[in-house]
C-alpha cells in the first residue's frame, strides 16, 4: 500500500523537522528518543543498510509498511501523532546533536599532534572604565508567553499546511493531465468508429445510421409576452427565466414533452463536443452553496463534485458530453448560461425552424446558433 501524494508531502515534513543538522540523514539513537515504542522492529526497518544512519528513502519505506500494517485509517492518526510528538523533542535532538559534536572534538583533541604554542608579550594598554549599569531581568507576563506559544504552533501548522497543499495540488495536476489524454483517446476512437461505419455502409450499397443522441441544449429565444402559466411553470422547471439562458437536458420522455409544450419560445438541438466544451470554458459558472462562481479553478469543481469522482474542468465535460452515470448533479452544478443575443440577429422568432424561423429543433444546427451565441 504506497504513501498517496498528500502523505508523502508530510512524510517529508516530519523527516526535515527531525534532522535539526540539515545534513540528510538521522541518527538512530535521535529516532528513538522521538518514537520509542516496538524499538527493535522499528530499527530493523529503518536502518536497512546497516550503517546507523537513517536517509528519506528509508524513512518513506518506514512508513508505507507502517501503513500497510496499520491500515489507511489508524496510519492518518499515526501521522498525526509523530506531527504533534516531534516538535516537543526537537530541543532534546539539539540538544543531543550538540554533545555528539563535543565528544567528536574531544576525541580529536585528544588523538591528534598537539601545537607548538608560541608566547605572547603582554602588552599594558589602560583601558576606560565601562560604565555600571544595574541589571535588572522583566519577567516576561504569563499571557505574552501564551501567546508566543501560539503563534509558534499556529507558524508550524501553517507550514505542514502549505506543503500539504503544494504536494497535493501537484498530484491533481498530475491526474487531470492524465484524465484529459484519456478522454481525448476515447473521442478519437469514437469518430474514427462513426468514420469506418459509415465507409463500410457505403461499400455495401447500404447506410450507417449512427446512436441517437443523448444530450440536448435549450435556449430560450422569447421573453414572457402571451405565454400560459403553465408554459411559465415548466420554463421555471428547466432554469430557463431569461432570454438568451441555455441549459443541458438528458434525452427522455420527460424531457421531450416538456419542449414539446414551450417549443415556441425555445431553440434546441444536438451540442457536438467541441460546443460542449467551448460553454464550460468560455461561459461556464458553477453553484457553490447558491452562489454563482466562476469555473477558474479545479479546485471548485472537486470540492463540490469530487464524491462524484469529478476534479477537473476535463471530468465535467466527459460528464456533460457522454450524459455519464453522474450526469444529473453535474449539470445541476452547472449554473444555467447566460448568452448573448446572436451575432446577426434571429429573424421570425415565432416561427417554426423548418418554416424558416427559429423555434424548435435544430439538430446538429444548433452548433452553430451556439458559437454565434458565445
């Protein structure tokens, strides 16, 4: 069971807190004196190579097979733990770092060749009189020391807070780059299959009549001049109460009746890929706990949608495009979109699309009334 990203980031952390010496490695008898408890299996573990020395490689191993044998849940309370227990024992590795440099000086003293000692002349030279001062200590108040014990632990919080992040925001990274070029290998698998269908039809005399489609846009072209309460009711019921709101709907015998009764005030089609993607991008608005905000970070999708398995801009296209098992909370996460009017203008409005106007189903022409839209 490997160390995920965000615990490998507080591995590390722990590791620098105990070496005090910068120098890479730490000593044995310093890992005792921070975790003293199974002592020899804890040190067969550690010290891998035998030398007395502990690196970050070994520490890292330490801890994936604490994890495998504690288990995910009591291996997050172990990290917490060493997290709290470490900074009470720093002064003590210190100081034990301290007194391994003395015993190193005064073996070296006492092998090493001692030094001719040249005498000095001593030299009179009257000094001035430093002045008398009378020294007096203030005793530091007992709420200042609080405080200043506070603000440490808040400092070194913030600090295991901020590697936690960078490290986890760099595995995110990593794994919505991952998800993309997946999705991009399924997308073109599945136009170049429509292609190949559609050839072999051909040289059979035959034709290829490709999946109905799953996914529909709506938007609304007329305001609330003539239109029936219940009309009203069921353009409330779609999220569509402006003009130039569009919205996406799974296909369904819901679905169909209800764009059946307000066909006169909605244009819909069939959105491709690339319009799908160019709506989130370009206009897409999320609801976080009611509120309208604004698609510029991963960060807002995975924190509402990452039950779901949802994280990146790339997840929620996938979603929308193939109407996935997710696809309901998707788009209710997605604010409806606010367009602007056509470019060129929509002539004969109330009219029907195939009478030359511009209500009612479009098909895959909706792509285009779309990009005029965005």
């Amino acid at each position: 069971m490997a160390l995920t990203g965000p615990e490998k980031g507080r591995a590390h952390m722990l590791f620098h807190m105990m070496d005090v010496d910068h120098s890479g490695t730490v000593d044995l008898d310093e890992m005792v004196i921070v975790h003293d408890s199974d002592k020899e299996s804890m040190i067969k573990i550690l010290d891998s190579n035998q030398d007395g020395q502990v690196d970050k490689d070994e520490w890292t191993n330490y801890l994936t097979v604490s994890k495998k044998n504690k288990g995910e849940h009591r291996f997050g309370f172990f990290l917490n733990y060493l997290e709290k227990e470490i900074p009470k024992h720093i002064s003590e590795l210190k100081r034990y770092q301290a007194e391994q440099k003395l015993a190193a000086d005064a073996k070296a003293r006492k092998t090493g060749k001692k030094k001719k000692v040249v005498p000095l002349k001593q030299v009179d030279i009257p000094l001035p009189e430093a002045p008398k001062y009378l020294e007096t200590k203030m005793p530091v108040p007992e709420s200042v020391q609080k405080k200043r014990k506070r603000d440490l632990e808040i400092a070194q919080q913030a600090s295991v807070n901020k590697s936690n992040n960078s490290m986890s925001r760099k595995h995110d990274r990593v794994v919505a780059y991952q998800n993309a070029a997946k999705y991009a290998k399924e997308y073109r698998a599945l136009a170049n299959h429509n292609i190949r269908m559609h050839r072999q039809a051909k040289a059979a005399g035959n034709h290829y009549i490709e999946p109905e489609n799953k996914l529909i846009f709506v938007v609304r072209i007329r305001g609330l001049a003539d239109m029936h309460p219940k009309t009203r009711k069921i353009m409330n019921l779609m999220r569509l109460r402006q003009m130039n709101m569009g919205v996406f709907m799974r296909v369904s015998k819901a679905a169909t009746e209800m764009l059946t009764r307000v066909e006169p005030y909605v244009s819909y089609g069939y959105p491709s890929l690339k319009s799908v993607r160019d709506l989130i991008y370009k206009r897409g608005y999320g609801k976080v706990k009611k509120n309208r905000i604004p698609l510029n970070d991963n960060a807002v999708i995975s924190g509402t949608l990452g039950q779901y398995g949802l994280h990146c801009m790339e997840d929620l296209v996938h979603e929308i495009v193939t109407v996935g098992p997710n696809f309901r909370e998707a788009n209710n996460f997605l604010w409806p979109f606010k367009l602007r009017p056509a470019k060129g203008g929509q002539a004969k409005k109330r009219k029907g699309y195939n009478e030359g106007g511009q209500a009612g189903n479009r098909e895959s022409n909706m792509n285009a009334l779309i990009q005029r839209m965005l």
